[in-house]
C-alpha cells in the first residue's frame, strides 16, 4: 500500500501519542510535538537531509516537466517514546515514508531529540520496502516491530514472513538486531482480535456518532454493524494475504437512516472483500467492487 494508508499503533510497552495527546514537559524537556514533527529536518533517507512541511517534502521532478518526483512524508500520529540511550529522558521514535514515484514505498525508523528548544533527528534506519508493520512498542531500551516481509525469493508487493525486528539506539546511530521469524502469514493471526472501523475508503471518515465493529474469532468475523449486530463466515484464500467474508447475517433493529446506509454499505463491502494486510498497527481490508480496489481501515480496539 502507499502512504495514504499509514497509521498508528497502540503499543502496550510504551507511550504512543494520539494527535497533541502527548506526556507533558518532563525535567529533561518537553517532547517533541506534532507540529515539530511534521517540520522537521531528517537525515538518512537519500542523501540530502530532507525539510517536511506540515509532515511532507517533494523533490524536483525526475525529467523537466514529468509527474514523477522524489517525495518523503511522515506516518501521521504515529510514534512512541520511550528512553533508548537509559539517561532518563525519553527519545521520540516516528516512522517516515519514502517514495521514488515507481511501485515500491520504504519505510524508516527517525529517533528525535528536544534539546534547548530545537527538535533534531538523532539517528534514522530502514526498515524496508513495503514492509508491513503489525505493532511497534519501546522494549528494554529497544525499539521493537512485529512486521510482514518478503521471505526469500518472494516478489515485494505481496509479503508473507511474519518477524520481530529490533534495534538499539547507539550514539547516533540505530543498530539492528538480528531479526526473529515468527512464521508465515494467514488469517489466522487475525484470531482474537477487534478493530474498529476507521475509513470506508481513502480520506472517508466515518460519521461521529457512528460505531463499526470487526471482531476475528474461531473462523468467523463478527460485530456492530452501525445499527445491529451481525457475523459472517471467513476463510483464508489462495495466497498467504488472501481472505473471504461470506454473507452476513444480523439483528434487525430500525436506526436513523444515516447509519442504516452506512450499515448497508459496510455489509456489501464485507462480501467484495479479497484480501487484508496492516499499516503501522492498522488493519486494511482490499475489496473489489465493479472491477475497482479500494480499501476499508480499522484500527485496533
């Protein structure tokens, strides 16, 4: 997927803000703010440092008069902070998305510093090309991602490899562990879990007032569908990213019509659904309809 689907992730093990709902200024130094963040200066990514302007940067077109352009934008809402380097202050760990204008979107790792006033980029890593990252969390003094890679020999658009990936702050540089693989992507590392409904599709917010739910357990989805209850059959498919939501059936109660439409939309679009992936924690589902893809969002309940 590309940078419109980018997201954050809750992590038990440390404190990742929503929006300015951040921790306050602490003995070391307030953290970094949204606004900081989106402005900043990072190093790393190619081999200029690159300024962002409210969380984005382009570059001068490839050829004189083309569309396609270097461009770097940060994971909106996404970080943790924790203390990497054990002196008592936490870093701010952001994650960054870079793109060339072809298929291919890599991802980095920034660590950011306040000190007298200023927000600087410490240290930056890759993490790679369309690596999907399930979690993030601040374990140990290290930064931890449950992720979905490309196994060996593996074309880059479709990963299976689920791992553990780690890395420690050192000086000014971010050192890599050597990865943990944990197994091989299915819907079955859906069970248990609950989402929330985010987006019906790209830059389509949901109505305020409305609540749909996407709970995975024992081979079945279920939840609140806007106005009523419902539950559905779900298998994997053909390939490691490939699933199948069968017909739903639910409660049948009348609600305002506002949901009643956003419950009979959301229930086709279950039926059309092909296969699921994750953005920085989030959830997304691919479904077909009219021989067009687009993409539902949840985030973790």
């Amino acid at each position: 997927m590309t940078d419109r689907f980018r997201a954050y992730f809750f992590a038990p093990l440390a404190v990742l803000c929503l929006g300015t709902l951040c921790r306050p200024c602490a003995a070391g130094g307030c953290a970094p703010t949204v606004e900081d963040l989106a402005n900043a200066t990072y190093f790393g990514i190619g081999e200029n440092p690159v300024t962002l302007s409210d969380g984005r940067w382009e570059g001068e077109p490839y050829a004189e008069g083309g569309a396609s352009r270097p461009s770097v934008g940060l994971v909106k809402d996404f970080r943790l902070d924790g203390d990497l380097d054990g002196d008592g202050i936490d870093e701010t760990v952001v994650l960054l998305w870079q793109s060339s204008g072809g298929s291919g979107t890599f991802d980095y790792l920034a660590v950011m510093d306040r000190k007298d006033h200023t927000v600087t980029n410490r240290a930056t890593a890759g993490v790679g090309d369309r690596v999907q990252v399930r979690s993030g969390r601040i374990a140990d003094g290290r930064i931890v991602l449950d992720v979905v890679q490309q196994a060996e020999g593996e074309a880059a658009c479709c990963p299976s490899q689920l791992a553990t990936r780690s890395w420690s702050l050192a000086g000014s540089e971010l050192i890599e562990s050597e990865e943990q693989v944990t197994g091989t992507l299915s819907v079955g590392v859906l069970d248990g879990s609950e989402w929330v409904l985010e987006q019906m599709a790209q830059d389509e917010a949901l109505p305020p007032d409305a609540e749909v739910t996407l709970l995975f357990a024992d081979g079945r989805v279920a939840g609140k569908s806007a106005c009523n209850r419902y539950s559905a059959s779900v298998e994997q498919g053909d390939s490691p990213g490939a699933l199948k939501i069968g017909p739903a059936m639910g409660t049948r109660m009348a609600c305002p019509e506002g949901l009643m439409e956003l419950e009979t939309q959301y229930l086709a679009a279950l039926s059309q659904v092909t296969g699921f992936s994750f953005q920085a924690g989030k959830l997304l589902l691919t479904r077909l309809h009219d021989g067009e893809y687009s993409v539902m969002v949840f985030k973790k309940e």
